[in-house]
C-alpha cells in the first residue's frame, strides 16, 4: 500500500511540472491576471462539490478566514501572477528548477513569521542551494551579476517561491481550524476575489484554439484539484517529510516535459545549476527525515 502513496506523489510532482510547460503556452493568449483568474475560477468549480461530499458543509471557521485571505492573496493571486510572468519571459526548465526552492522559503518563511528554527544544516542546505539558482539565472557566468545582466523572468519566479512560502505557512495555521481541502476551496476563492476587480477592464483572450483550452484545463484541474488530492493522499499515508521530498523531482520532469513539447534543452550549466540546488534541498531536509524515522523506531522499540 505505501508503495501505491509513494507513486501518487510521484505523479502530483509531474503534474506540477506540467503545469510550467503548459502556462509556457497559455501565456501567448492572455495575460498573467485573465490566466490566473481562469485557472482558479474553474478549480473552485470543481473543488465545490469535492469539499460538500467529503465535509457536508461548505462556510469555513471564523478564525480561519484571515489565513485563509492571506492564502489566497499570495498563493493564488501573487504566486500565479508571478508565475505567468516568469513564463513569458525565461523557459520552463528555469522555472521548474525555481520551485525546487520551494521548501526552502517556506522554513525561511517560517522562520521569520512564527519563530521556527533553522539548524545548522539547513543554512548550508540554503546556500548551496542559493549557489544552484545563481548558477542557473546567470548560465554560469556569474561576473553577470556585477552589471545586472540575467533573465528577470527569473527573478519573478523567485518572488513566486517567495509567496508560496507565505502561502504555505498561512495554510499551516489555517488547517489548525480547517481541512486541507476546504482551505483549497476559499483561498482559491479570496483569490479570484482579488483578482477580479483589477482584471476586468483588460480581461482578454487573444485567439483561443483548442489547445488553449485543453491547456487551460490541464492547470486548472490537473495541476491544481488532481495534484492537490494525490498530495493530500501522500501527506496522510506517508508523512510531509517524506513527501516534501518529492518536489526535488519537478525540475527533473519539467526538463523532460519542455524537451518534449515545446523542444527546449538545457545547457551544461544549466545542469549543474540543478544539481547544486537539488543537493541542497536534499540536504536541507535530510536532519528532518533522519530525525523523524529514529522518533519512529524509538517508539517502536518502546512498544
């Protein structure tokens, strides 16, 4: 059975890959406010009937409703935003080795938001880390940031790392009064509630076709209500240590996604940018996952 859980996190990680090569073609069609709009107005469509079945109720607690603003203002509206932008202008590959940072701004954000601590390791984890990205947005010329000259597409996928962070940690203080599943549903919500006055006088779709649709499609029901049960799935069978594990993998699948469908490649450099930086996640989380499986033997033992 854990075996079973161990795949389906392994699919939410591809899912979310995809979803760096499919905005990398949506955003020829609409900008980043009308696509983030889109994605999340379909998600909750579906999250609704998902969230009544499962709870019966829909109206989340009062306590939650200020973390579950803060979610949708930064994990919907800003990290969206930040995303699409990041896509028009630098690769999906680039954006994908980004997210790998994920985890490291969420203990960053934790940190400084509710006072947890960061050991040792973990810093050197995050430096290295940090090295991997400088090598990636610079290709390994890093006198280029002497004069500013590197992808500013991909300094908005790190304000997007960045508001996920603060998006997870609000979801963390959410779920003490609410489930994952209804702090999906009323973030996504609060976001396309943010969204929507400020979109409305340039909401546009320039040329839909079919693919824009089925794209359309893809990351507003694959990559966000699908990957969100599998994860969901995945926590409560194997662990959130574990499973935070497996977003080392969405670079690897968003470099085999763009090669083949939109037929980008990666430079040497570029490789070893995502060495560094999955190294340093690795290391960043090893001393919670050694941590975690000698608590777990020692109850063991006990028992």
């Amino acid at each position: 059975m854990p075996i079973l859980y161990l795949g389906l996190l392994l699919v939410t990680s591809m899912l979310w890959a995809g979803n760096f090569v499919a905005g990398k073609y949506l955003v020829n069609h609409a900008s980043a406010l009308t696509l983030t709009d889109l994605r999340w107005f379909i998600a909750v469509l579906f999250l609704l009937p998902i969230v009544w079945l499962k709870e019966r109720k829909i109206l989340p607690p009062k306590p939650a409703l200020i973390y579950l603003f803060i979610m949708g203002l930064t994990g919907v509206a800003l990290f969206n935003i930040f995303m699409f932008l990041a896509l028009e202008r630098t690769s999906s590959n680039n954006a994908g080795l980004l997210s790998a940072l994920n985890p490291v701004a969420i203990a960053l954000i934790s940190f400084l938001w509710i006072g947890e601590k960061i050991t040792a390791r973990k810093v050197l984890g995050m430096v290295i880390s940090f090295g991997g990205v400088l090598i990636v947005i610079t290709n390994g010329h890093i006198e280029r940031l002497l004069s500013l000259e590197f992808n500013n597409g991909d300094l908005f996928m790190l304000a997007a790392v960045a508001s996920w962070g603060v998006y997870s940690v609000a979801g963390r203080r959410a779920m003490q009064y609410t489930s994952a599943y209804m702090s999906t549903l009323w973030a996504g919500i609060f976001g396309v509630f943010v969204l929507i006055p400020i979109n409305l006088p340039s909401f546009e779709i320039v040329e839909p076709d079919l693919s824009f649709w089925i794209a359309l499609l893809y990351v507003s029901v694959g990559a966000t209500v699908i990957a969100m049960l599998f994860w969901n799935l995945g926590v409560q069978k194997v662990g959130g240590t574990r499973s935070g594990m497996f977003l080392n993998f969405n670079p690897i699948f968003t470099a085999i996604l763009a090669y083949l469908f939109l037929g980008e490649t990666m430079s040497i450099m570029q490789f070893l940018g995502t060495a560094v930086v999955i190294g340093g996640v690795l290391l960043f989380n090893w001393p919670e996952a050694t941590q975690s499986r000698a608590t777990v033997w020692k109850k063991r033992s006990a028992s």
